[in-house]
C-alpha cells in the first residue's frame, strides 16, 4: 500500500513537470498542479472499471486531492510561485516582438496573431505590451493613444447602476436574488405587469439592477423590454 502511494506521489510531481514543459499552450487557464489533479482523479476514479483494486483507487483519489490542496497552499508564498505557478512572459514590447519568448512560452507566431485579432487587436503598433499570464491567457496592454476612452477622461460624471441580478430565470422566479434587493414575488409581479408581462412562462430571463431596481425582461426571442418604474 505505501509503495502504491509512493508511485502516486512521484508519478503526480512526474506529470507536473511534464505538462510545464509542454508549455502555456497545454494548460490555458489552468495551473500545471490543477490540471494534473484533475487528470489523476479522472483516472484513478475511473481505475475500479478495469481492476479490481476499489481501495486502491479510493486512497489515491485521497492522496492526489491531499497534495493538491498542499500545492495550492505553497503557491501562496511568493519563493514558491515561479516554479509552481510559473510567471507571465513578455512576449510584446513597445510594439515589436520579443520571439525568444514567444518560442519559450510554446506559441506560435499565428496562434498569438490570432489571439490579438479576437481580443480586437490586428495591428501591433498600437500596443504597447503583451504578456502570456502563467495560466496560458493573453493579457493587452494598448497604448495610450489606443486604449478606450473613459468617461472621467471626457470630463463626464457616471452614475452607477447596479448589477443585474436575474430574479426569473426560464420562467421560474429565483427568491434568493429578490431577497438581495429586498423586494418579494408581489413587487416583481407588479413591476411585470407594468411592462406588459403576465405570464412567467413567456420570460426566459428577468434581471433587475440592485441599485435602480430598474427591470429588463429577456423573451429569448431576440427582443427585450425595460421599466424603470420602481
């Protein structure tokens, strides 16, 4: 029995070294220790369906769930982070490609290319960095002349609004949400005759902002209304 535990220890740090090799490109938006637990759980649970071995396969799941939360937990301190975690590459700077990095991190020139295109980003004149962040997700930094505008730089004040929180949900009325907003079914079905909405069976999603209470119903048939009646 230890010597299996052994195997399961060794084989785990094995494959979490493995898959950081592989590159960012393996594990996007996962860590290398997250992506190995959940590649060992899955096996280990699924061991029993060919062996016979059920306790074998129960105190391996154990095991690999014990060192994941123990990896999870050394990734808090800081020496630990760069060879557990890894750390974001520059693979852009100043507008120009750094291509030792984009090699290192396992990117091709296309596959970043691409990535820049779909966050809205074709040209790379305008930016001024990006990074591929340890879990293998992209990160812009546009230049100033190219990044969005924001109200407080045109000199316009905002209010704020409030998050949405969905209160009908494929017809059915989540009390949960409304308890959130301090508002009961009674109010929300008032406010959905107000906008014309009486049965709940028509609505595929109903939101209602905790700040304004202002209602947005969401037919699912590609056409929504608001009331701002409170």
């Amino acid at each position: 029995m230890l010597l299996f535990i052994g195997k399961v220890i060794l084989i785990y740090i094995i494959s979490i070294v493995a898959i950081r090799l592989m590159g960012k490109t393996a594990f996007a938006q996962l860590t290398a220790h997250d992506l190995t637990g959940i590649f060992f759980v899955v096996s280990l649970a699924a061991g029993p369906l060919f062996t016979k071995s059920i306790f074998h396969a129960a105190a391996g799941i154990t095991v690999i769930v014990l060192i994941h939360i123990t990896f999870s937990r050394l990734t808090l301190i800081n020496k630990l982070n760069k060879p557990f975690i890894g750390q974001p590459t520059i693979v852009v700077k100043h507008g120009k490609l750094i291509e030792d990095n984009l090699k290192k991190s396992r990117f091709t020139l296309e596959e970043l290319l691409s990535n820049l295109r779909e966050k809205g980003y074709p040209d790379l004149a305008v930016i001024e960095f990006v990074l591929i962040e340890a879990n293998g997700g992209i990160s812009i930094l546009p230049k100033q002349e190219a990044a969005p505008v924001t109200p407080k730089q045109l000199g316009i004040d905002t209010e704020f609004q409030g998050m949405p929180l969905a209160v009908i949900v494929e017809g059915k009325i989540q009390e949960q949400n409304l308890k959130l907003i301090q508002k009961n079914e009674q109010w929300l079905r008032n406010e959905l005759r107000a906008t014309g909405y009486t049965d709940l069976d028509r609505i595929f999603l109903a939101t209602v902002r905790d700040h304004s209470h202002q209602l947005t119903v969401d037919t699912g048939k590609g056409e929504f209304e608001k009331n701002e009646h409170e």
